[in-house]
C-alpha cells in the first residue's frame, strides 16, 4: 500500500506507508485502514490466511443467486490476497483467477515494496460485504460496499518477526467499495476503493 488511498484496483486493499512501507488498506488487496474498534470476530490467522466474512443467507431467486456469487468472489479475492500479503508475493495464491490485471497491478505494486523491505503480514482482515447491486448488460456488473477490519492483520519484519510501527493516525476499520464484473460464469472482481472514513 501506499500512502494514499489506493484506488481503482482489487483487491488490495492493503496499502504500505511510502517510508515505512506500513500498511494501510489493497485491496488490494489489504489495508490496515480504518477505524477504531475491534471486531470479535477477526482473530489471527491460520495458515490459509481467511479473511472472516459475514455469513449470508441462502439464495431463493436467480438475482439472490447472482448476489451470492458476487460476494462468494469479492471473499475469495480477499483471501487470494491476504495470502499473497502473507508471503509478499502472489504466487500460487489464484489472484489471477479472482482479480483483473487492472486490480492485481496495484497490488503487485504494493507486493514489490514489501518485498524490498523486507515485510509480509500475520493475522487477517475481517471483511464484512454487503448490499452487492448486480446490474445485467452484455458485461453484467455489481458493486459492494464492506467494512474492512484490520485490528488482527500485522505487518512485520520478516526477518525479525517483529511488528512494523504504523501511523496512529490510520483507519483500523474503514468503507471500502468494490466493484466486479461477470466474465463468462465467473465474476471478477475489477477494482477496489477504501475510502477515508471509518465504519
């Protein structure tokens, strides 16, 4: 991440501080942004590096149908890229199967940096999508609105496993949108915005 907000991407929501390369979030893929709170639910993470999502409801129509696929793919990248900010790479991870090259290049950014420093992160974030609007066209499209909690999503030195410093001033839990689109049966999540206020 950078210092600024990240935009137009995917995940990332993970943002890394310019100079201390501290997260922020891609995204991303990941963020530590956001506001103040702890949520229960976020705890440290297990080898798979899940984010935790809100459960939703079983679909009875097609366009429940369609919302719960929405968000079944927004989860997946989420945890695509939470394993990437694992490792500090994307490797092996399947960002290329949930996120367009548009989205992935802002967390490959991010990725590189962390990488030159040194860092990767523990824990994970908890997501909590929402209210997906699915729209039909020749390209069917759907945006989301989440709130990102980072409180239990580290980043770390990877040498000393000791926790990077972040700025106090940084959302822990903040809005993000998420947009995506429905490439054949699949969708794909096409760009992810936190925004500056807290949830």
């Amino acid at each position: 991440m950078t210092q600024a907000q990240r935009r137009g991407t995917g995940f990332t929501t993970v943002r890394i501080h310019r100079n201390a390369t501290a997260l922020l979030l891609a995204g991303s893929l990941m963020g530590l942004a956001g506001c103040s709170d702890s949520d229960p639910k976020a705890s440290p993470s297990a080898p798979s590096q899940r984010p935790t999502a809100t459960p939703t409801a079983s679909p009875n129509s097609t366009a429940d149908a369609e919302e719960a696929a929405v968000l079944a793919a927004y989860t997946q990248s989420w945890k695509a890229q939470t394993e990437a900010y694992a490792k500090a790479s994307s490797a092996g991870t399947g960002l290329r199967k949930t996120t367009t090259l548009r989205a992935l290049g802002l967390i490959e950014k991010d990725l590189t940096t962390m990488r030159k420093a040194g860092q990767v992160t523990t824990g994970k974030p908890a997501i909590h999508p929402r209210d997906p609007k699915v729209t039909d066209g020749d390209i069917p499209k759907a945006t989301l609105t989440d709130c990102v909690d980072t409180t239990k999503w580290t980043l770390i030195d990877k040498a000393s496993k000791k926790e990077v410093p972040l700025p106090s001033t940084r959302l822990v839990k903040y809005i993000s949108t998420a947009k995506l689109e429905k490439w054949g049966a699949k969708w794909m999540v096409t760009e992810l915005t936190a925004q500056t206020q807290p949830c």
